[in-house]
C-alpha cells in the first residue's frame, strides 16, 4: 500500500542462521583514497549468513566504499575484511579471484554490457566462467530472467531497455553464479514506485529461497525497513550511527537515527553547509 | 552483422591486406629478379672503385648476373677489393676482365663482366685478375688538359717530319 | 625582495611538481603497458574476440585508408612530375613515388589516420566502459577486463595497421600509375620495370612494414591507455579522445625519425 512505512510482504522467512559466524566481518577498518579524507573511520560490522542487512546513510557517507572493500577493490588502509573466515587480500589475485565467484553485485544504473545482448548479457559469466555446454546456458539464462520476470525480453538490445529493466537483467545477471553473497548498490535510486516494489520483493525473495547473505546499500528508508533483517545506518566520516532491526532503529530515540528516518531537513545533520557568518558574506559589519 | 559476417569481412581484409603486400613485392620492388640461391662468391681488386655501391648487379653483355656483396680497401696494397655472388648458372673463363661502369650517363654504377678466352672457369673464391677501375671525373679533366698541353706543345715544336 | 624569492621558489616547486608528475605519468603507463603484455597469451587463445576487434578496428577504417591512398598516389605523381621533368628524369616518377609511400608516408599517414580513426573510436569506447562501470563490474565477475577487453583491441590494432599502411602504399602506387600512365603519358613499361629495379624488398619495403608495426602498437597503446584512464564524464571522455590524437601523432613521427635514421642512413 502506497505510503504505508512497512509495505506489507507476504513472504518474510527469517532463517535462523546456519552457522553462528557471520559471512562477512568488517574488523576495525579505516579506508580513504588519499590521506586527507577518511572515508571509514574503525568501522566494525557483522554481516549474518542468509539475512538480509540494509546499509543506510546519507550520500558520502561511505557506503559504496564499503562495498568496494568487501569486493576486494581497495586495500583497506588499516582493519582487516573477513570473507567466510578468509582475510581479503587484494594483492592476491588468485584469492581475490576465487572470492569473487562467489559473490554477485548489482551496480546502481546496471553496469550492463552495451554491445551484448540482453541474453548475452546474463550469459556471460556462465560462458566466462564455467564449460557449460550451449543448450544448458540457454537454460539457465532464461530461468534467470524468468526470476526477475524477463523471460520475455531476452532477445533485445541494451540500448533498447529501460532503466528499471536495466536493473533487472543486471540483478538476473548477478545471480546467474547463484552467488553466496550479493550485494546492491543503490537498488532503489531513481525508480518509480513499481519499479521500487518489484525490486524489493525480488531483493527479499530471491535472499529468501536461494538462502544467499543479502547486502543492500540504499538511502531509501521505507523500502529498506520493509525487507531487511538487519539495518546499519552509517553517517558522513564513516562512523556506524546505530544497528538493529527495522523495527528498533524505527522506534529509536537517538536524534541522528530519528532524524534520517523521518527525513528532517535540519538536525544533527546541517541543512547549511559550513560558511562565513552571514554579517562577513552580505558585508553588513560593524559600522 | 552476425558472427559469420563478421569473420568473413575480416577474412577478406587480411586477404586483401596480403595481396597488397604480395603486389608491392612482385610488380614494385626487386623480388622477383635476383634469389641468392645458387651463387658463387668471386672477388675483384680495383684501383679505384669510384661510386660502386654494395648490392650494385654485376651484368654481361648488360644482363644482370649477379650482386655485389661487399667492398673492402685491402690495407697492404691499398686497392679496394669487391666481393660479388653470382648465378652459378653463369661460368666465366679465368682471364675474364672486370670494368665498373656506369648505367647511363649520370646513373648507378655497376660491374660489368667480359669474359676471356681460357679453357678453364672461374672457380669459387677466385680472384679476377684484369680489372679497370671506374672512371674519376677529376683525373678524366687532368688527362685532358695535360693532352690540351702536349698539343700546344708539340704544334709549337713540330716533330721530325716523316 | 623577500616576495621575489618567494614567487621563484614556487615556481621551481610548480616545475619541479610537474615534472614529477610526467614522470609518474610516463611509469604508470609502462606498468599498464607490461600488465597488458601480461594477458595477451590469454587473449590469442580467445581468437574470436581478436577477429571482431579486427573487424572494427581494420576494416571499418578501410575506406579512409583506401581512399587516402588513392588520393595520395594521383597527388604525388603529378606533383613530382613537375619536378622530375625538368631534369629529364620523368621517367622515374614511379620509382620516386614507390619509395616515398613505402618507406614513409605508407606508414606514417596510415598510423595518423589511424590514431584519428581508430583511436579516438577506441579511447572513446573504453572510456564509456569505465564510466559505464562496465570494467568494475567485470572485475568483481572474477574476469579480468584488461585479457577480455583491452588485450584483444591491443592485438587487433597491432594487425590491423601493417595491413592499412601496406594495402595504403599499394592503392598509392596504382594511384600513380593510373596518373602516370594515364594521364601523363609516360612508358607504362618503363614505369614499372624502374621500380622493379631499384626498390629494395627488404630494405624498402620490409622496412615499411617495421615501421608500420612499430606505430600499430605505438597508436592502440595510447588510445586504450587513455581510454582506461580517462575520467567518468563527458569532458573527460572529450580531453581523453583529444590526448589520444595528440599524443599518438607525436609518437608516431618521433619513432619515424628515430627509425628513419636507424634504417636509411646509408645508401
């Protein structure tokens, strides 16, 4: 229902964990691209096997970056990035390589390859990466894009979709593996309101019957506590702000959770963006 | 285009880039003229070489029969001594001379080949004995003004009378 | 006086900083370059992607190529005709047009053409990939994006350039041939046994042909290079194509000294 804080979802199967670890473990990590910005400052966090965990924050806040680390495209500066108990090391290519496999990412506008077809475009990493016969791929890419309701559309070009199908094919695209672990970035910017429920339910379900460990980064509040198990909200300096369940940062009294999640314009996070006092910029001083 | 197309297009292409290649060799430069297969390595001493260069053709009778290989000047008797192959289809008498001579008035120069009279060939490795050094337009000047003297000389003088 | 030093010293720094930086340019391009170099035995096993690179690089620059050529050669004959007919050399007018293709403007047009053609295409498309974020997603698929996409456009230009610049000198020479023949008059005989005579296959024309590979290698490099490193925006992708030109043709007629010098310095 339209303006409801929590969509209603018919299927929300918490699975206990299987094993008491987490899948991925971020211990005591500092990153930034050069030494004058830290963009994640001694961040600690415990992504749990077979739930889904919504990181939410504000643009610059270190999200994406996060991702980046977990993938293994930057060295973190300090802290260590556990993947099912194995250190990433970027420096190891075979390792980074064979992590890699097992985990599928969905690029926020698709990332999609524009001189491939759509089929191509899900086949590639089968073609890429196993010996399956022809006949088999064919199978497997139009069971895919039968799971993101693209069957239909396999024989067209990039250029041809539009963005929410975009979204789709590279999300039918991820799981063509049927990775461990996958990974959002931005599923829900720029979409409308359909578009928006579709890709929530295929986020939850598809988490839901493949048992994968579900990472969605987003700055979309409703969507995100509709079908997350686990919500992280990171704010700008790379700091965690608050973890819990949908339904305790919701209730949350903190003024910077509160704040995010009703989406008031001025509070622990400034509307202004820091300035002269405004006597200096308009000239008016003491006469 | 599919894949099919593709690859004939580039098929064509490489085709066509090769017989390009094959076309400048053939029609435009010197392949098809000389292959170093069969020849035989002779040598010749000259005075003088003049302009002679390396890879110059050694002719006779104006047919090409042959390369030069090599040019050297000889530190003890100080000739320049020139190194050709040629066909080992062409066998040339032992006393056979050796002139460098220029194509044209104002064109390469090359060896040209006379052959002699002797029973015997030239073997491998043989030295040609009876050179003529290429003409140097300075001394072809001097020659000539010492002849423009010796006239004026002896119409100055008149000789005995027969 | 104080200032004075002041604005000396930061100028040195500035020069001093930048020609750190060119340098830094220079070795992270030398990296890029041998981790291409790296791959390619993967790539050559993958021979399709290398044809379809082949096919878009080599052929869709055909008609320039041939056309240039064509142009080239009628210009030249009649250009040296003027010239040669004074000495009563017209004759040679196909030797003198032969070696100037062959052993130069073949090349060198060929690889400029190239670089404006091909290269700006190539830099262009890499360019887009990156802000596509098309390369990251291939990276974090497991493939590497420099054996799947650069190494085969690297190849595919480096066969791609011998083919044009000879398939140029070629379409060139006929050029001339027709002018020659044709329009001028001069022995169709004498036109080509002069060229037979005194163009040197493997010092004329194979040494066209190093040359030729030398800036197949030196053009694709640079466009792929600057494509891969370009910024995710469109004035990024704009300066990146720019560079790509700029500095594939200062390449390619430096190397043509150098190899120039090093081949035809004596007769």
């Amino acid at each position: 229902m339209p303006g409801a804080l929590f969509p209603a979802y018919p299927v929300r199967v918490l699975h206990p964990p299987l094993r008491p670890d987490p899948l991925i473990e971020i211990d005591h990590v500092t990153f930034g691209y050069d030494s004058s910005r830290t963009i994640l400052n001694d961040v600690n966090l415990r992504f749990v096997r077979g739930q889904v965990t919504a990181v939410l924050g504000g643009s610059g806040c270190g999200k994406t970056t996060l991702l980046r680390l977990i993938g293994g495209v930057h060295p973190a500066n300090s802290g260590r990035v556990v993947f099912d108990g194995e250190v990433v090391d970027t420096r190891d290519r075979p390792q980074l390589y064979r992590l890699r496999r097992r985990l599928g990412m969905l690029f926020q506008f698709g990332a999609l390859f524009t001189d491939l077809s759509v089929f191509d475009n899900v086949a590639f990493p089968l073609r890429e990466m196993t010996d399956l016969p022809e006949p088999l791929i064919h199978d497997i890419v139009l069971m895919k894009l039968n799971a993101v309701g693209l069957r239909g559309a396999a024989a067209l070009k990039i250029a041809e979709v539009s963005g929410g199908m975009a979204r789709r094919i590279a999300l039918a695209r991820a799981i063509a593996l049927d990775p461990e672990l996958i990974m959002y970035d931005e599923p829900f910017a720029g979409l409308d309101l359909i578009s928006m429920g579709v890709a929530a339910k295929l986020i939850r379900t598809l988490n839901d019957v493949t048992g994968a460990t579900s990472l969605v980064i987003s700055h979309d509040v409703p969507q995100c506590m509709a079908i997350a198990d686990w919500v992280v909200l990171m704010a700008t300096g790379g700091r965690i702000v608050a973890q819990g369940t949908p339904a305790e940062l919701m209730a949350s009294t903190d003024p910077e959770v509160r704040q995010f999640v009703r989406g008031e314009p001025d509070g622990p996070v400034k509307f202004h963006y820091p300035a002269r006092p405004m006597a200096e910029d308009f000239g008016l001083g003491a006469r | 285009m599919g894949k099919k197309g593709i690859e004939i297009g580039v098929g064509l292409f490489v085709l066509l880039g090769l017989a390009a290649l094959l076309f400048v060799a053939l029609k435009a430069a010197n392949l098809a003229s000389f292959g170093q297969a069969d020849s035989y390595t002779v040598t010749a001493r000259f005075d003088n070489i003049g302009g002679l260069k390396a890879r110059a053709p050694v002719r006779a009778a104006g047919v090409v029969v042959g390369r030069i290989t090599g040019i050297q000047l000889d530190a003890k008797t100080f000739q320049g001594v020139v190194t050709m192959e040629i066909d080992r289809s062409y066998q040339f008498p032992k006393d056979s001379s050796a002139k460098i001579l220029t194509a044209g008035l104002l064109g390469d120069q090359y060896v040209g080949l006379e052959a002699g009279g002797e029973v015997d060939n030239l073997a491998p490795g043989a030295t040609i004995k009876q050179t003529q050094s290429a003409v140097v337009l300075e001394n072809l000047i001097g020659q000539f003004l010492f002849n423009q003297a010796a006239d004026a000389g002896s119409a100055a003088a008149p000789g005995p009378k027969p | 006086m104080g200032r004075l030093m002041g604005r000396l010293t930061g100028f040195v720094q500035g020069i001093g900083a930048r020609v750190l930086a060119s340098l830094q340019g220079l070795g992270h391009a030398a990296l890029f370059f041998v981790g291409l170099m790296a791959v390619l035995p993967q790539s050559l096993r993958r021979f399709g992607l290398v044809v379809t690179q082949v096919y878009a690089i080599g052929n869709r620059s055909l008609v320039i190529i041939l056309a240039s050529g064509l142009a080239v050669g009628f210009v030249l004959a009649l250009q040296m005709y003027y010239a040669l007919v004074t000495y009563g050399a017209a004759e040679s007018l196909g030797l003198v047009v032969n070696l100037s293709l062959v052993r130069e403007l073949g090349p060198v047009v060929t690889a400029l053409l190239f670089a404006g053609r091909a290269g700006t295409s190539l830099t262009a498309e890499i360019g887009l990939m990156k802000a596509g974020e098309q390369l990251a997603a291939m990276e974090l698929m497991a493939i590497d994006p420099r054996a799947r996409v650069l190494a085969p456009r690297f190849i595919a230009g480096a066969i791609s350039m011998p083919l044009l610049a000879i398939l140029f000198s070629a379409v060139g020479i006929l050029g001339a041939w027709v002018v020659a023949v044709g329009l001028i008059g001069i022995d169709a005989g004498n036109f080509w046994s002069i060229q037979q005579n005194k163009v040197d296959i493997w010092r004329d024309v194979g040494n066209g042909v190093v040359k030729s590979m030398a800036f197949g290698v030196i053009c694709t490099f640079v466009a792929l290079y600057q494509g891969y490193e370009t910024q995710a925006t469109p004035e990024g992708v704009a300066h990146a194509t720019t560079r790509t030109v700029v500095i594939s043709s200062l390449a390619v007629l430096g190397m043509d000294f150098i190899l120039t010098a090093l081949m035809f310095s004596t007769p």
